[in-house]
C-alpha cells in the first residue's frame, strides 16, 4: 500500500495539468499512466505537426501560466488566433469574430497535445510531492467504508483517500466504479489530419458547416510558416471512410472544396485519421473517495473546441476545493465535500453539451426553412455587436465563476 494523498489516473493534459495544480500546493499525489512512456520532449513542437490539436481559451492559458508550463509551450509552439468565421456552406450566412471586438488580445491558442504534456511533465518533474509511474495500467477498483484501492496489472494495490479518473472518455476506472453515462451517438466520425495551404491563414480560425457536417480548418505556424493547419473534418461514417482512402491529392481538393478554397490549394501533409464521435455524460461525477474529470465525466463534440478548455475547468475546480478541504482539516475524499466540486461544474458541462448538440442537430437539418433561418440567425448575430461579444466571452471561459488558479 502506497501512502497518497490523491492518486490521478490518466495523464493526460488533464491529469498532469491537476497533478501540477496539487502538487505546487504541497499535496502528496500519484499520477498513474497506463502509457509506457511520457511524450519526446525533444521532438514535441519540433518538426511535423502532432495531430492531436486544442483550441485552448484565454482562461486555461492564464491556468498554464500560473502553473508556470505557458512559457515553455510558447517557446515550442503555440499558435494564436485572432479571428474566427464561421459560415453556413449551403448558403450565405456567416458570422465574424474578431480578439478586438470581445476586449481580448486573442480569442485562443490552436496547440499540439503532446507540446502541452511535455511542458507539464517539465513542472511535474520540479514538485517534490509528485510521483509519476508509467505503464501502471489499473486492473481493478476495491471500493468499502474505507480509502478505495486500485489494483494495478501488475499486482500492486495502491490506496489513497481520493482516486480522480482522468482517464478519458471510455473510462476505464468510471466503469469499474459502476457509473453510468448518457450517451448521444452522433452519427458523425471525425477525419483528421494536419495539411499545407497555398495562402497563409493570417490567425484566423475557420469552420464551416456543410450538408453533412462542419469542417474546422485551425491555424497552425510552424516555423514561421503560417501556411499549416490542423483539420477536422466531422462528418458522415461512409464519407469518412471514403476521404481516407483517398490519395493525398484527391483529399486536398475535396477539403479545397469543403472550405470554399478560401486558402487556396491544399496539400495534406500528414495521414488521415478517423475517430468516432459520441457525447457523453456521467451520470454522476463523484463517490466516496472518487471523483471524474474531463472527458471520462463528459465528452463532446469537436465542433466548438471545447472539450480540453472544459476539463482545464474541472481540474481548477476541483484542486480549488481539495485545497481548502485541506485547510479545515477535511479528507480529500470526503462525500459531502467532493460535492461541492460536482455542483459547480456538472451544470456549465451540461449546459455545453446541450448547446453542441443544438448546433449539430441545427445545422445538420436540411429543411429549406431551416437552411433559412439558420443563414438569417449568422447575418443577425453578425450585426449585433453586444451578441457577439456575450458569444464570444462565452466561448472564451470569461463568464461565470472562475476558479482563483483562472483569475
């Protein structure tokens, strides 16, 4: 039996990102990953673009930054944006968003996964209550009146008054714990790829909605280069499989073409991968001695960017509360305590979820009347500039409570 305070499985940019936020406090932490090894930190933000991209929002960077991590990834690669458009491709309607007109100097950074998770494991390194264990897969969850028990694949069994699964959306550890999620299967996989584009993006972020999907063209600068960018095609299951087997020029003008060749011609530059989509939602995000975060307590659609920036704000949350637990004398695991975590995230996810899903289901209908009012709604929004900022605020993290770590 190992002697933690809280013991992180998962780590991710979630997990580490709440290892570091605990850690830097004094906190006795474990950090299980079942991966066999932590990204290259020579190789993270040097050459090729990592696939896996976040769009991370004004307020996780001030998260980053206070952890002390945002100066490393700036110094790897971090792409910012200024601008967004976003239009309806089967018709006219589009909406303009501008740092400028939301107060913002940026609206976010487009950044490589594994550029976030090598500056973090950089912090982790420096906090001397912090230990991380690689290949430490959890084959089972032991659960009774007393601190819950993992019990690793290789037959070690770790205890600690508080287990968090960051352990992404199919959660292992959520499902041995018995907690169920509604699901929402989407309908939709998602091509993605990394492509060169014949005009340079100049900081924009651009995604329009097609018949049978929206599809995300994210600015990348690699080098100096602001000919790059990260894509995200989330579309038909039959569609997705027929782009990927498409040669890579064939794939670059079917993506010139979804985005109206507003860049010019496109060469993907990397493989195409394809991933399923599916919301979903815990049912509950804590127990006695256990608590959910990021994806395994919600998954949602890539279409905002949302999903990383939501999990930055669960483990705010939660290592705000678990920090003043720890001043009135309280267990981590407390029940009544770790509700408190619950109560404050559970209705923002929820809430977010519900608007994707509004979105997707809206811009996926191909009623004339829809088409109509969904191209009159974009020229409206356009115009009324208080709208735009509340939207804007919204998806930048402005509104509502933050965490202290987020101020």
């Amino acid at each position: 039996m190992a002697d933690h305070d809280v013991i992180i499985v998962g780590g991710g940019m979630v997990g580490a990102t709440l290892a570091c936020l605990l850690g830097q406090a004094g906190v006795p932490v474990m950090l299980l990953d079942a991966a066999p090894s932590s990204v290259n930190a020579e190789t993270a933000g040097c050459g090729p673009a990592d696939l896996r991209v976040s769009a991370l929002t004004p307020v996780s960077q001030r998260l980053l930054d206070g952890l002390g991590v945002w100066p490393s990834m700036r110094e790897r690669r971090v792409t910012p944006y200024g601008r967004m458009r976003v239009w309806d491709g089967e018709g006219t309607g589009e909406v303009s968003f501008s740092a400028d007109q939301a107060g913002l100097p940026v609206l976010g950074h487009i950044v490589e996964n594994d550029v976030v998770v090598a500056a973090l494991d950089a912090r982790l390194a420096e906090l001397p209550t912090v230990r991380r264990r690689f290949a430490a897969r959890v084959a089972g969850l032991e659960r009774s009146d007393d601190d819950p028990v993992l019990c690793l694949e290789s037959g070690e069994r770790l205890r600690a008054p508080l287990v968090v699964a960051a352990d992404g959306a199919r959660s292992p550890l959520r499902e041995m714990a018995g907690i169920e999620t509604r699901s929402d299967d989407t309908g939709q996989v998602a091509l993605v790829t990394s492509v060169r584009t014949e005009r340079p993006h100049g900081g924009v972020a651009r995604q329009a909605f097609l018949a049978d999907g929206p599809l995300a063209f994210l600015p990348l600068t690699l080098d100096g280069d602001e000919r790059h960018c990260s894509i995200v095609w989330s579309t038909s299951p039959t569609k997705t499989e027929r782009l990927a087997a498409l040669s890579p020029a064939s794939l670059g003008a079917e993506l010139e073409a979804g985005i109206g060749a507003c860049l010019g011609r496109v060469t993907p530059t990397d493989r195409a991968v394809c991933l399923p989509l599916a919301q979903r939602h815990a049912e509950r995000y804590t127990l006695p001695g256990l608590a959910l975060v990021g994806d395994a307590a919600h998954s949602i659609h890539p279409l905002a960017g949302q999903g990383a920036n939501l999990g930055m704000m669960d483990v705010a949350v939660l290592a705000e509360e678990l920090l003043e637990a720890r001043r009135r004398g309280i267990a981590p695991g407390d029940e009544a305590w770790l509700a408190r975590y619950a109560r404050r995230r559970r209705g923002d996810n929820a809430a977010m979820l519900c608007l994707m899903d509004a979105f997707r289901l809206l811009f996926g209908a191909r009623h004339p009347a829809l088409t109509l009012a969904r191209n009159l709604g974009l020229a409206g929004v356009d115009r009324l500039g208080p709208v735009k900022r509340l939207l804007m605020q919204q998806a930048a993290g402005q509104r509502g409570r933050l965490p202290a770590a987020c101020r």
